[in-house]
C-alpha cells in the first residue's frame, strides 16, 4: 500500500491516482491530510502538493486537482524521453512533470468539454485534440508516464510490490449492416433492385437475386467465419448489434425478423454482445431505455457493454445516459478519421463528471483504432501502424482494442488486411482480464 499526502482531498485526486496506481501499476493507494499520520506511517509514502515537507518522496502539484470547474488552461508540452508531457514541475519534484494533472486533463476529456468547432456530425474532431496537435495521439501517454513513476517507486521502496497486469486483446466488430441483400423484406429489396437498374449496376441485381433465392451467401454475413476463428482462444471479442433507426437507408433492416434475433443469439453463444445506441435514441433518453431492453430480451442477459452511433460522444450528456441505464461499459473513445489513444490511455478507466465533479460506474474502453482511419492507406502502412499501435499496448501491459465493422470482413481484394490482422495478429492467447 502507497500512502498519499495531500493538504486537501478531493474527488479529482483520488480518481486520477488510483487509475495510475491502481488500475495501471497494480498498487493500493490511501490518502491523508494529517500530518502527524504521514510522518508516523513507516510503508511507502509520497506527497503530493505545492511544497515537499522534508526528504520524502515528492510530486509538485500544477494545481489543476485542486480546481473545481472547467475553465481554460495554459501549458506547454515538452519531450520528455521517448515520449512527452505537459504541466511541468521544479527540480525538488521527482518526476518532472505533474504526470497526475496531465493524466486527469486527458482522462477527463477536459479539453472536450472547452469551446471547440465541432464536425459535420457534431462531435468533437481529432483536430481539435492536444493529442494531434502535438503529436502523441498514437502512444498511451498516461500507461508510459505510469511506468516512469514505477521507476521512481522501486528505486525510493524496492519492496513495494505491483499486483499482476498483463497485456490483453478486446476486439470490437460493429456490425451496422449485418446483411446486404437477405432479411430485407419485400420493400427494401424492392428499392434496392430499383436503384440497382437506375444505376446499371446489372452484376449486383444478379447478385442481390443469388442471394435472396439461396444460390448464394449474403456478403455481409460473416459471422460463422468470425466465432469460428475467435472461438480458438480466450482473446475478447465484443460484437455490437444496431436495433434502432440506421442511419441510411442502405443500412436498414427489419430487425424485429426471428432470423435476425437468431443470428443474435448465436453471437452470445460464444462471445459477448454489445448494444449499438442509435443517433435518435442518443437524442430520445426513452427510446434508448427501450433499446436496450430490446437485446436483454433478445440475449437474455443484462447489457454490459454499448457504443454510439457515428461514434457520437457528446460531452457529458451522453455518459451520464449511460450511467442512469445502468449500461457497465462504453465502447466509443476513439477517433473515426485518426489512430491512436483519445483519452490517452490503453487501460479501461472511469467516466469523470466534470460539471459535477463526480467519479461515476461507468467505465470507458479506449479503442486504439478503428478500420475507417486506415482510407486510403496501402496494406503494408496498415500493417506498420497496427504492429506499432500493439507493440505500444504491449510495453505498457495495456488492452489493445481494435474496432471492425462486419463488412470489412466481406470477400473482396482490399478486405484481405482486416481478415489477416483479425485472424493472425488479434488471436493470441493473452491472459484474459477485466479491469
């Protein structure tokens, strides 16, 4: 156990703390703001303020813990070996910088709650971030600072003892489309055939008709190939189902068809089902709350983890939905157009109420990448990025989290990166925990 002083506590210090101490490094932290109880303490301690109080282990303080509110802040960051950092620190600090402000900065997503220029589905866009615009965004910056305060730990107390964590693979499939021409119903094929015509598109008329008489499998289905592979080992896999409004037409299903339920269930036989929140259910807390009685229903069992539509993370509206639902695990920081870490870290983590200053149950899933930030990009560059984003979850014994959509396993040429990264490099046997 670490003892912690600080002058006061509050919320902001205890949240930040016990994510790097705890859910990182694998250490019990307590707090005191007596005196006398931290000289007399004879374990582990550090102090954590403005002033060290003699010769122990001591982190300056920026301040912003000790703040309530948001408002804007001022900072420069800085190399700091392989990687970098803001809210500097003196010389009398033990590490040079406030890792623990700059932690709770990016965990918090504070900078989203500041005013910014949303995008064009209004959310908060990569661009925006102090991750891209200083360059760290594909490094879990917050896992790395961890491990250089471990540094310091085991050089002032060699027998403090970390807990195990070891690296873990989540995969995410988003599955908006399970079907491209079966369980469409008469009308929606209908419209699909007519602009098939318009468009002279006469192969895909051929195809949708292979398909709905039976001749042929659907493209988008993909699901036997995806447990068939997943279920070889113990590496996570969440799949997520949308069963609100889509938001093309293109997309659009009659999911209350038995056969669409049935393909549910078969997921949840082998792996874990997750709740696609649609963008008018977002908007309409009811409609939400019935969605997700709808795959409780379908899945018999409590829905334990949800994404939003469009990756929509509306700040702090849309978290604290999630919190009344009783929802255990949000799937949705990441990036749509860029790679690398939204909050900072690889370590599942806590949703922070900003405005009410307030740690809540939620826990938040960062995701390092998903397949749409790659357009463009050739097979080899894929390849690069993915093996860098690993190896820097691996270093920091962190869960790497990739999001696939169902489509992107269809057969066709520029499918074949995402199956071979699905099937070779995301199926490692890890030892499978849950923070």
């Amino acid at each position: 156990m670490l003892l912690v002083f600080v002058q006061k506590l509050n919320p902001r210090i205890p949240y930040v703390f016990k994510h790097i101490c705890t859910r990182i490094l694998g250490i019990e932290v307590n707090f005191t703001s007596v005196i006398e109880e931290f000289i007399a303490h004879t374990g582990p301690k550090i102090s954590y303020g403005k002033q060290s109080m003699g010769n122990e282990l001591f982190i300056q303080s920026h301040g912003l813990l000790t703040q309530q509110g948001i408002e804007s802040v001022d900072f420069t960051v800085k190399e700091w070996e392989e990687t970098k950092c803001f809210f500097s620190t003196s010389d009398k600090s033990a590490l040079p910088f406030d890792i623990f402000a700059a932690s709770f900065y990016l965990l918090s997503r504070y900078e989203e709650y500041l005013p910014h220029v949303k995008d064009a589905f209004d959310r908060y866009p990569a661009s925006e971030s102090i991750g891209v615009k200083e360059n760290f965004l594909t490094q879990p910056v917050i896992d790395i600072w961890a491990y250089k305060f471990k540094r310091e730990l085991v050089n002032t107390f060699p027998k403090l003892s970390f807990g195990p964590k070891n690296y873990t693979i989540h995969t995410l499939v988003e599955t908006r489309q399970p079907y491209a021409y079966k369980q469409k119903g008469f009308f929606r094929s209908l419209i699909g055939y007519l602009s098939d015509l318009f468009r002279l598109r006469l192969p895909l008329i051929l195809k949708r008709t292979k398909v709905i008489v039976g001749m042929a499998k659907d493209p988008n289905d993909i699901f036997e190939w995806l447990i068939n592979v997943a279920k070889k080992n113990s590496a996570k896999l969440t799949v997520f189902f949308l069963l609100g409004e889509a938001i093309n037409f293109e997309e659009s299903i009659n999911t209350r068809r038995q056969k669409f339920k049935m393909l549910i269930k078969f997921i949840n036989d082998y792996k874990q089902v997750g709740l696609i929140f649609s963008r008018k259910a977002l908007e309409e807390p009811e409609l939400q709350k019935e969605e997700k009685e709808r795959i409780e229903m379908i899945t018999n069992r409590t829905l334990e983890g949800a994404m939003n539509a469009q990756y929509l993370v509306d700040l702090p509206n849309v978290y604290r939905n999630l919190v009344e639902l009783e929802v255990q695990r949000d799937f949705t920081m990441v990036y749509q157009n860029a790679i690398g870490f939204r909050a900072g870290t690889c370590t599942p983590f806590l949703f922070y109420d900003l405005d009410f200053e307030i740690k809540t149950p939620l826990i938040i899933h960062p995701i390092a990448t998903c397949t749409s930030a790659f357009l463009g990009k050739k097979e080899d560059e894929i390849q690069q990025s993915v093996d860098s984003l690993i190896a820097s979850v691996k270093s920091v014994n962190g869960t790497f989290s990739m999001l696939f959509l169902n489509t992107d396993f269809s057969l066709r040429l520029k499918n074949r990166i995402w199956r071979t990264i699905f099937s070779e490099k995301l199926q490692e046997d890890t030892n499978e925990q849950y923070q």
